[in-house]
C-alpha cells in the first residue's frame, strides 16, 4: 500500500501539521502531488490537498491505525513540485501555517469545501402541518431539487432569522422530512447576486400622504424605523442592502417595508469584466539604445546559461531569504516532514536602475521574446492591479493570445480558465500583481518585477509575503533569471546591488535623447494663491498655457475624497468613525462622511450632533476637491479622476485610461495610481500637491517613500515630442528627500539616506519583525501584546540571543481600527536566522490560544 502526506485545509489544523493517510487500490494511480482529495479527520470529512506519496508509512504508536483517503475531488495536479517547495518556504519564512501557504498556489477557482447539505426525504405534508416555516423549507428544498446548502437555503429563503431557521430544520429532522448530511462542493466561481433596494410608487405615496398629515403612519403601521428608511430612500435611487446595514439602518424594517410594498427588492450582478480589460498599446520593435542593448544582452546571456531543470539532490537541508546568503541571514532549516527532490540553486538576478521613460519596458519585451525561443516562459510582475490592463495591452501586442491575466480581481471562474491556459503551456507569459508569482508557468525561465520599490508588492492582510523575496525563492527553485526594474530602486535591493550579490544595470538616459522634466519647487509657505486655494498660481499658469495648446496635465494628490475632516464651527466638533480612531472623511458625489479603514459611511448632515452648530467638510483636501477646482478654474476642459473610489465605484479604470491616452479628457486627478509606470506622450504638465505629506508619516522610510513618489510622479511629464514640467507644491522645501527628488539624483539620495539609517539599525542594516495583536476588548490586547513580549524576551534569553532588541510594546498608529484596539512590538536584530529563531521558540512557549492571535509581519514596510 502506497501513503499520501495530506495537509487539510481546515483552521483547526495545528500550525505546520501534516497528516498521512492510506491509498486505497482503487485510487492507486489517481493520487499525486498536487491532488485535492477528501479526507476523515475524527468525525468529519475535510479537504486537503496532497504534498508527498510515499510507499513507507510513519512510524505511529501501537494500535493506531491509518484511515484511508475517501476521494480524488481534482482530475489534474493543482500544483507541482517546486510550488510546494514555495509555499514551505513561505511558510517557515513568514512563520503562517502550511496550509495557509498552500492557498496561495491552489487555483481561486478550483477550491472545495466541505457542507452540510439537506436532502428531502419524505415530503409528506401530514408530517409539518401548522408551522409556517417548515412548510417554506420544504417548498425551498422541492424547488431545488431535492437538496440544499445552508447558503442556498437561506437565499430560497430570502435571509430567514437565523433561530426560527435553526428550529425548523431541527424539527424535520426528527420527523424524518429532511436529513442532514456532509458533501464536497465546489464553492460558486460566479458573483453572488448582490440585493437593493428602492422606494416604490406605493411608498412614494405613503411619503406624500405623511408630509400633509403625520398621524398617517399609524394608518399604515410604521415604525419610527421604518420610517427612517422610507426618508433615507426617498430620492428614488436604489441602495444596495449591506450599504444600508453599514449605516445603521435595520434588515428586519427594510423587510416589513418590502412585504408591504413600500420597497422594490432588486438583485443584480456587478460587472466585473472591465478588470480583465487590456488598454490598446501599441509596441512596435523600435531600435536599441546602446543601454538598452547592453542590459538585453547581459540578461539573455544569463538566461541561455541557466538550467530549465532544478539540480537533483536528495533533499532540501536548508534555505533561507532567497536573496543573500552572508553573515547577516544565514539559512534556515526546512521542516522535516517536507522532503523534496528539489534543491533551490543560485539564480542571476538584475537590478535595472533606468530613469522613467528609459525604455525598461521594451528591455522587458525582448528578454521575454528570447525566454519564448528557449522554450521558457514568463512572469512579469506589475505593482497592482491598476497597471494591468496597460501592461497586458503592450505584451499582446507583440505576443498576441500567449498572454495570460493573472490577479485577485478577476471571477474565479476567468481565473480558473487562465490557470488552465498557464498550467498547459497555451499562454506561457503571466502578467499581474504579486499573486501571479504562483502561477503554475511550464519551463520558468524570468521573473520581471517591474517598479520593484514598491510597496504593494508587500501583502499586508493574510500571509504577509514581500513579492520581491518570493519571486528570488521560486527563480531560484525554478533555476530562472529575475530581473528587478525601477527608476527609483528601494534602498535594500540598491544596497544588495552595489554589494555585488545582484548585477546592477543602468539607464541612464530618456530613449530619443528626450530631456527630463524641469521641476519647479513651489514653496507653500510664501507661494501666490489668487485664483486657487489648491493650486498656486505658477501651476494654474502653467496649466492655462498647457490646455490651450493642446496638451494635458496630471494632478497627483495621494488623499481620496472632498475634505479630510468636518468640522463644526461652533464647538469644534470633529466627525469620527465609531469603530476606528480616525475621523471620517467627506464625500462630495453622494454627500457622505465615510472611514477609509472599516468601510463605515453616513450621510453628512449640516447641523452638528453635539451642540446645533453649523458643520463644515473644508479641511485637509483631496481629489474629489481637486478635480471640482480644476472644473471651476476651466470650465470647458473634460477632467478625469482616477482613485480607488472612482475605479471601486464606477469600474471604469481602463475607461478612464483609455479616454485620457485618446485625448477625451485634458486633465487628470488622482492618487498614487497615476505615478505608476502610465506613458502619455501629451503631458507636458504635472502638479504634485501636499507634496511632503509622506514625511508627516512616524516611519523610518518616510522620507524614502517621500522621494520615490515625488520622482515617479515627475517621469510622466515630457515623454513625448514636448518637454515637461512639474510643479511640487511643499511646505518643507528644505528636506533632502524633495531636494533630491528635484535634482534627480538617486545615487546621492542613497548615500544621504543610508546615513540614517545606520544608527539605530533599520534595514538594509538590521531586520525587523512586527508582532501585532488586537481584540475588541482594550485590556484583553494588551494581556496579549504583553504575552508575546514576556516570550520573546525569555526567548532571546533561553537561545543567548543578545543581539535581538525587543522595542515596545506600544498601541499602534492608529489604537484602533473596525472596533478592535491594537498593540505591537517590534523586533530587531542584524543576523536574521537569529531574529527567526528567536520568534519560533518565544511561539512555542505561548499557548495556542494567544499564539493563534498575534500577527507576524516579517519584513514590515509599514509599521501599524
């Protein structure tokens, strides 16, 4: 008998457990590597997914017996060898569970899950007659066919209070009507319907009658919540229900008042096809510059040099960060139940430090055409989701159908179809953010990340990878080339450049000897403002000259929304969201006040709640104000917006990209998604506004952030037959970062900063953990945080740890967020393999349970 190795994909799996189950005859064959199969674990039926066959069963105590895997719920592997590899190393480099790590691999449109299911088996009415209820249970289940989940059921059902449903199935189970029973099921690849609601003519009229006589809600029996309702919906427009529940409105009123008529319930499915969208870009094969030409050349020697095929060697003994292997991050042991064949090798890697509008993109293209000769394919990683649709649109141009969409935003059904296409070799080129890294490419040869110093390549919720570091350890799994491509290089991979570890590459001129923009400082404290509050009269100027000629201009403010605060003139009264320590920030297109952290809105009102007074949303702008002055300076020109709220709302990105690149629009407004990587060769002007605001920011990379926004928001100006200028609007233009960002001068930026970061240690010179814990409860957090403390000092004591600081703990930035209050600590140390030992054993004095709360944030770029 053969032995499958299986990690469920349950929570109550201890952290890093593997389970070994026995391969029955009949499935001899059947299951591999990679195989999701269903699995008993005490008296349940899980999922997991198989990591090893063997033919030699564990050692096990006497009389325990090994039960046998039930089914195989996947026709084909959904991940292979070097995969697995990965998601180990992730998981002992991140310190997450396996099966966690695991998720990151398995196709999002693939995943299984066991349910409790309710199958019809005696209808007879005699059995359930006189209760409302089960006699709409029955009716759901017939309507059916014959068996339902509990999703499924509460949906027939139309939402039911949860204890009257409890009760009634538990009734028809005794009676025999229904049985309960568990069953694989393939989780929906299509978007659940979503429900809204609207006032409907009858309501209207209720309105109406109301406003001549009051006592009229008795004639109709309306609560004074119901009626709130009725008043909140009462402009016609349809509010989607989870909206109306965030602010406060109850389902229960919403409901009556659509049993009797006053609502219209409506179900829709959001379009969410513009993700996959790709911007029509032209990529003609143009020729070389000499710098591009020796870039070309120095990778694709590396990437002729390299195996396809990782080395064999009888096991993994040991790996560590992926990137450097020195006295600072010696290696780290891969568990022991995780042999492989596979045995990570040195991988060529390439930093490609070119000056924006240096032609890294076409250094990409004929890196990635050379791979396709090979045989080999491709990952080309771009910062986030925003970027896609431009990068997807140059690649196809010049590779046609061989292109793959790979991120979270697509259905999981498209994503699905594309992980097939990857995985058969049909499309052999991966574009996407940080999660196409998994994507099970045939034969890798090169990993591109492009705008690598960005910090959206670090995932922050869930299993907090760094997309840099992954992709080191899975080109080096892979025995591929990774190629690094910024024009302004976070200072670790530079530090790791000038050290020799990586092949530092140069441009370090615009292709067709196109000049940089000139960048004008705009000092705030002393500029002119007669004509806007926003913008100063230089940019204003600058920008009348700019659209009369014909041109456009980009408007960079990294804040969304109208105002920051509202404020009450009288009392002084700030509005604060309820479940985060933040105030709410007010939005002008539906005249809302919401939270940007938890998601919390409601509808600003001018009479201030505490004292009557007058409130005023005028403080601290943001784009939705920027773009109204912008209309109110030039009221012919179009002016577009592009921000998180106008993509999320709208789901019109590649619209909005598109009719700018055409001309549809002059201006465009909008946050750190137009400092990305976007080319319009008619920009002539950018304005950056609040332009020192990353420096306010209590971080050590402030000012790094500061620089590398100022300087890449710079590159979209002049990048075509017209030079550019950009105005940067600071009130600190003394500061190094904004000096330099004017001058262009990276090199002496590194220098300038690295100096600060010397002493006390952050990185490139020290390696951090953040240790996070939060509880609605503020006591309770902070019993926790100070648990993890006392560990990790006893740790650091138990392994003669000196080198490892503890710092903290203290409440975080913001103490408390979506209603839970927040702790941390920080840890420090120059040897990493210490600092990773040192939190692996202060885990495993804590108890399951305080160890199962706290946040482990290798690497942080943001601390909370």
């Amino acid at each position: 008998m053969r032995y499958a190795q299986v990690c469920v994909d349950i929570k109550l799996a201890a952290v890093g457990n593997l389970l070994t189950y026995a391969i029955p005859e009949a499935l001899d064959g059947k299951v591999q590597v990679g195989s999701c199969v269903a699995v008993p674990l005490r008296e349940r039926k899980v999922v997991g997914y198989v990591v090893s066959v063997t033919d030699q069963p564990p050692p096990l105590p006497e009389g325990v017996k090994i039960k046998p895997v039930l089914e195989v719920l996947s026709p084909e592997p959904l991940f292979d060898e070097h995969l697995w590899q990965l998601a180990q190393w992730v998981a002992k480099y991140y310190h997450c569970s396996l099966d966690e790590a695991l998720q990151l691999v398995i196709p999002s449109g693939w995943q299984r899950a066991v349910e409790r299911v309710f199958r019809l088996v005696n209808p007879d009415p005699s059995l359930f007659k006189g209760s409302e209820w089960q006699k709409r249970i029955v009716e759901a289940l017939q309507s059916l066919g014959g068996e339902a989940s509990d999703d499924e059921l509460s949906e027939a059902l139309n939402e039911p209070p949860p204890r009257q449903l409890a009760s009634a199935l538990s009734a028809l189970k005794r009676k025999g009507v229904i049985e309960e029973v568990q069953a694989v099921r393939a989780k929906p690849t299509q978007p659940r319907p979503l429900k809204a609601v609207r006032i409907s003519e009858k309501g209207l009229q209720v309105l109406n009658e109301l406003e001549t006589d009051p006592t009229n809600k008795q004639k109709y029996r309306l609560t004074e919540k119901q009626l709130a309702v009725l008043y909140r919906l009462e402009d016609g427009v349809a509010e989607l229900l989870a909206d109306l529940a965030d602010e406060g409105y109850e389902r229960s009123a919403i409901q009556s008042l659509v049993q009797k008529g006053f609502l219209d319930e409506l179900k829709f499915v959001p379009d969410r096809s513009w993700e996959t969208d790709a911007l029509a870009f032209a990529a003609p094969i143009v020729e070389l510059t000499d710098e591009q030409q020796k870039a070309v050349d120095a990778i694709v020697q590396a990437l002729e040099r390299v195996s396809v095929q990782a080395c064999k060697s009888a096991g993994v003994q040991e790996f560590e960060d992926a990137s450097e292997q020195d006295e600072t991050s010696p290696q780290s042991p891969v568990p022991a139940t995780s042999k492989s064949s596979l045995s990570p090798v040195p991988c060529p890697v390439f930093l490609l430090h070119g000056v924006t509008a240096s032609g890294k993109t076409e250094v990409y293209l004929r890196v990635v055409e050379r791979a396709l000769q090979l045989g080999l394919g491709a990952i080309v990683l771009v910062p986030e989701i925003a970027l896609t649709a431009q990068t997807v649109g140059i690649f196809r141009h010049r590779f046609g159908e061989k292109v793959a969409v790979w991120h979270s935003a697509l259905l999981p059904s498209t994503r699905f179809e594309q992980w097939r296409k990857v995985k058969s070799g049909e499309c052999p080129i991966v574009i996407g953010p940080r999660s196409a890294l998994f994507a099970p490419v045939r034969n890798l040869g090169v990993i591109i990340v492009d705008e690598e110093h960005d910090h959206s390549y670090k995932q922050e919720q869930g299993v907090r990878y760094h997309a840099r570091e992954v992709a080191l350890m899975r080109a080096r799994l892979c025995g591929a080339v990774v190629v690094f491509g910024t024009a302004t290089p976070s200072l670790d991979s530079y530090y790791r450049a000038l050290k020799g570890q990586w092949t530092l590459l140069r441009l370090t001129q615009r292709v067709e000897g196109k000049p940089l923009p000139e960048v004008r400082l705009i000092d705030e404290r002393i500029a002119s403002h007669r004509r806007s509050e926003l913008l100063s009269d230089p940019l204003v100027d600058a920008m009348e000259k700019a659209l009369r000629e014909g041109e456009q201009v980009i408007l960079f403010l990294n804040r969304r929304g109208y105002a920051r605060v509202a404020m009450c003139q009288k009392c002084n009264f700030i509005a604060q969201c309820p479940n985060c320590a933040v105030s709410l920030v007010y939005h002008a297109t539906d005249n809302t006040l919401r939270c940007h952290h938890c998601g919390y809105r409601q509808r600003f009102e001018q009479r201030c709640p505490q004292c009557g007074g007058t409130m005023v949303a005028l403080k601290g702008a943001g784009t939705e104000r920027v773009e109204a002055e912008v209309r109110r300076l030039f009221p012919q020109v179009q002016v577009l917006r592009l921000d998180r709220d106008a993509v999320v709302s709208r789901g019109e990105h590649s619209r909005i990209l598109n009719a700018f690149r055409n001309g549809e629009a002059q201006v465009l407004v909008g946050t750190q998604m137009v400092t990305k990587g976007l080319d319009f060769p008619k920009v002539t002007v950018v304005g950056v506004l609040n332009a020192d605001q990353a420096l306010l920011f209590p971080h050590y990379r402030a000012a790094e952030e500061c620089f590398q926004l100022l300087t890449q928001v710079a590159g979209r100006a002049g990048r075509g037959d017209k030079p550019g200028v950009v105005f940067i609007q600071t009130r600190f233009p003394d500061h190094y970062a904004i000096q330099l960002a004017i001058a262009q001068d990276y090199h002496r930026f590194f220098v300038t900063e690295l100096q600060q970061r010397r002493n006390p240690p952050y990185p490139p010179y020290a390696h951090l953990i953040e240790v996070l814990t939060s509880d609605p409860d503020l006591n309770v957090a902070k019993a926790r945080i100070k648990a993890a403390e006392i560990a990790l000092k006893r740790a650091i004591a138990m392994l003669n740890a000196v080198s490892v600081e503890v710092l903290g703990p203290s409440e975080c930035l913001i103490p408390r967020l979506q209603g839970r209050w927040r702790y941390h600590l920080l840890l420090r140390s120059r040897n990493r393999r210490l600092l990773h030992q040192v939190v692996d054993k202060a885990l495993s004095l804590l108890d399951p349970e305080t160890r199962s709360t706290l946040v482990l944030d290798v690497d942080p770029l943001q601390l909370a």
